[in-house]
RNA sequence: UCCUCGGUAGCUCAACUGGCAGAGCGCCCGGCUGUUAACCGGGUGGUUGCAGGUUCGAGUCCUGCCCGAGGAGCCA
C-alpha cells in the first residue's frame, strides 16, 4: 500500500511508490503508451503508463477513461524534464472510481464567457480558476491575520437590517415576517457602536447592492473587510490601509509566486513594488492632474468615473490615496474638514493599473449636531438612525475606518479582466445560475 | 435605465451582392513507446435565438420580442 500524496508535494516523494487520487484532466494516446494528466485540487501531474507496465484490466479501463473521470493512480515518482511541472507519475496501477460521462462540456481550450458562467460549477475545475480560488482563501487569511495581530478585534455585524445605510435604490428588500427588510451593503453603522465596546473592530463578510451595474468591477453580492477605529483620525485610516494592502500582496507573493505567473500570466513585478508608504493626493490635487491630463472639462465637485480613476492611477506605480473628497459627493457621516465645508474627511484608495476604487472610508462625523443635520440635508428617516445617533450623545469620540473590496483586491492582485472570476459563484446583474 | 456589438453543430467560428448548411475541436471506431490543446485515417453531429413580413428563393433584408457580451451612470 503507497503513500496517499497530493500532486503539489509529489516532488518531495521523487523515486518512491505514491497513490494520487483525483480526476482525470487531459488524455493523450500513443499506442501502448498513454499519458494522463491527472488533477486533485493541489495541482496538475502527469502520469506516464506503459502497456507492459500496468494489469491488463488498468489498461483497458484507461482506454475507455473521460476527461474528469474519478481515479486512483499509483506509480512512482520521477524527475523528467518533457514532464510539465518537471516531475511525473510512472504509472503500475490505476483504479477507476467513477467514469465521468463522455459530454463533460468544457474543454481545455478556448470558450465564451456566457457557456463558461453557465457552467461555473464545472469551470471552478480548470486549473487557472482554481488557482484564483487559492488566492483568494490566502486574500482573506492575510487580511484577518494582519487585523487580529494589530489589535483589531472580528465582530459579526448583521446581514438583515431594517434601515438604508446610503439610500434605499440599491437595497434588496426581503420579507420579514411581513415587513420590510434589507440585505446589508454594509457593516459600518453597526461598527461604530462596536468600537465604544472593543476599541479597534472589523467585519468581513458578504455585502448586497441592487446596482443595475453591468461592469467588470461589479457584483450584485460581493465581500467588504470594514475596520474601524475609536480615536482615530483620516490620516490613521491611511496608515492602517497602507499597511494591510502590502501584508495582503506580500503573503500573496510569498504563496502563490508561481502559480501568479504560470497560471495566470501575472507581472509580478509590478505586485512587488507595493510596499508602503502609498501616494497621497488631495482631491483638489486630483482634479488638477486630471485637467493636466487631458480633461480639461471636469468640473470641481464631481466624483470620479472610471476613465479618471484609471488617469490618476496610471501616474504611479503603487495604489494612490485620495482624500478630501468633495462634501456632496460622500455619504452622510463623513467628518468635515475644518474651515473647508465643502470638502470632508474621506479617502479612496486607488488600484494601479486601472483596476479602479479597492478601499472607500474616512473619518466620521463626531458631533450629533453635524450628523442629525446630514440626515436631514440627504432626507433620511430619523427615527431609524436614532441608535446611531446615540452613539454621538453617549462618549463620542474622533473615530475612523474603511471598507475594502475583497473581489476588486483580488482582480487586481491576479491580474484579472473581470471580479466574476474572483469568487466561486458570482451574483451578477441578470444572473444567478448556478 | 441608456449606448454599442453579438446569437449558425456540444464548444470556437466560417458561409461574397439573397442562390446546395461548412471547418476545427469534442464524441465514437481504427493506428502509433514521449505526448504537452499530439498526430494520421474513418464516422457522428443542425427547428441558423423566437414570432411575423418581403421574395421564385432568407443564416443573410425588414419589424417586434428574448438572450448574451462590452461600456456608461452609481459604487467596493
């Protein structure tokens, strides 16, 4: 009996008998010689099978073998430069767990984006994919790792809520015992009262917004990491970023160094200059490096689009910080700036290399005063935020945090075209199978 | 919601100015001891998204609808 080993340790195992249990991926016949590329979740490795060398029943089962039949391979390892990934199975014995249909509808090749969405639950399979897959557990593990080590503290902030955070046009109403309820687009609310009990908190976990948005940075259900911060100004808000951003891209690096570049084809390069500390850009810095950039026409006051997202970052080579962003073009409970109330207290971070927004936070309003009166000047229900207001009667205090977008980090990180391949199964505009 | 492009075999795509529905891959059969999306030979595979219209004749032109992709706005 040999040693049960997953493809991704099989070199540690070269000249020894082993077992790999996993699905077939590729087959390729040469008269009494096949070899089978056999896949288990850690890894491609390719087993070589002589005639000669296997029971006649293996043989005749591996020539009736589909692509992602279930098997049990044994053979020994060995060194062989004409093996992809340099190491390969000698294959003496094979077991067939379950021989897969002979329609299994994705091919290793080229397919269109609707077949492969429509089929996500198979697509996950494909190397590349799964690749994405690892990533992102690594994302998600770096993230808490640097939080729970620098004093920040997981609390679960809810996913039904009776009230908007930010207006009602993007929440999705569900039924709540005959009344109204909203999916979450956001833990923040609930983290300020969080952290007059704990201090420094986070939530993580999926957000909901009913956009009609049809864009390669957009899903209707995606993950937010949300820190905040008790005696905590803007500026702490970009220290803090700055520092969980280039954890997430080291440990990244460190783990998946290879698979960034043979999978995905990944400059990493340009991942590796990611250390802190990041560029800082005023809006008003913004606005002008904007008209010096070809648009001339874009008004004071108005909020980014993706086209000026992409000018500003292209200019540097690591994320860039802006921050004081015009007052009317910000949520409700952002701080002001002092002397300039028509700027407030917010930052957003921007991915290089035209990947958009990944961080939005700021400072937020102390005062009941200022916050009862934003309520009032974007016609939110009081009454529902009256919990929320307690906040600033009962020991307010200078507080600050951030929301970052797990899928858009991830596009980025992985060098990715769209953030549907950043999670297993996307919730889009118009699509929700499988 | 708006703009642009698209829908032909299981997949990726051809089909000129309206004139016989095609290829590669997959799948099935046969061959090959070093393949890398192998190769060679044979076979299989179609309500051209749906409904109507024009025409001797429609995959192709017209109208409506459905579906998909990209982008805008909004956002992470």
């Amino acid at each position: 009996m040999s040693t049960w080993v997953p493809v991704a340790d099989v070199a540690r195992h070269e000249g020894h008998e082993i077992t790999i249990k996993g699905w077939l991926y590729h087959r390729t016949d040469k008269g009494k010689l096949k070899f089978l590329m056999i896949r288990d979740g850690t890894g491609l490795i390719q087993g070589v099978m002589f005639k000669k060398a296997v029971p006649q029943a293996a043989w005749e089962a591996a020539d009736r073998l589909t692509q992602e039949s279930a098997i049990v391979v044994r053979g020994r390892v060995r060194a062989d430069a004409r093996a992809p990934g340099g190491y390969e199975i000698e294959v003496t014995d094979l077991e067939v767990v379950h021989r897969a249909e002979p329609d299994y509808p994705i091919q290793p090749k080229e397919h269109g984006v609707g077949f492969l969405l429509h089929h996500r639950h198979l697509w996950i399979r494909s190397p590349r994919q799964a690749t994405i897959l690892r990533v992102r557990a690594t994302v998600k593990r770096a993230i808490c790792d640097w939080l729970d080590t620098h004093g920040f503290v997981n609390v679960d902030t809810p996913i039904l809520t009776p009230a908007a955070v930010e207006g009602t046009t993007t929440l999705f109403e569900v039924d709540y015992f005959g009344e109204p309820a909203y999916l979450t687009q956001s833990g923040q609310l609930y983290n300020e009262a969080n952290i007059f009990a704990l201090g420094k908190v986070y939530c993580f976990g999926p957000t909901f917004r009913a956009e009609k948005s049809k864009t390669r940075r957009h899903l209707t259900e995606f993950w937010m990491v949300e820190p905040e911060m008790a005696y905590a100004t803007l500026e702490d808000v970009m220290e803090v970023t700055e520092q969980l951003v280039a954890h997430v891209v080291h440990e990244v690096l460190t783990r998946h160094r290879h698979e960034l570049q043979a999978r995905l084809n990944r400059d990493v390069s340009r991942l590796e200059k990611v250390t802190p500390p990041f560029p800082r850009l005023s809006y008003d810095e913004a606005v002008e490096l904007l008209r010096r950039k070809g648009f001339e026409e874009f008004p004071w006051g108005e909020d980014f689009g993706a086209p000026h997202e992409t000018a500003i970052s292209e200019e540097f080579e690591k994320p860039v910080f802006v921050y004081h962003y015009p007052t009317q073009c910000k949520a409700f409970y952002m701080e002001e700036v002092p002397g300039r109330p028509d700027v407030c207290r917010s930052v957003d971070l921007l991915a290089p290399e035209g990947y958009g927004e990944i961080v939005g936070g700021g400072q937020r309003a102390a005062s009941l005063e200022l916050l009862a009166r934003r309520l009032q000047e974007h016609g939110l229900p009081r009454d529902a935020y009256e919990w929320y207001l307690d906040l600033r009667r009962y020991g307010s205090v200078p507080h600050a945090g951030f929301g970052l977008g797990l899928e858009r980090t991830i596009a980025w990180i992985c060098g990715l075209d769209h953030v549907r391949e950043t999670i297993a199964f996307p919730r889009m505009l118009e699509r929700m199978y499988p």
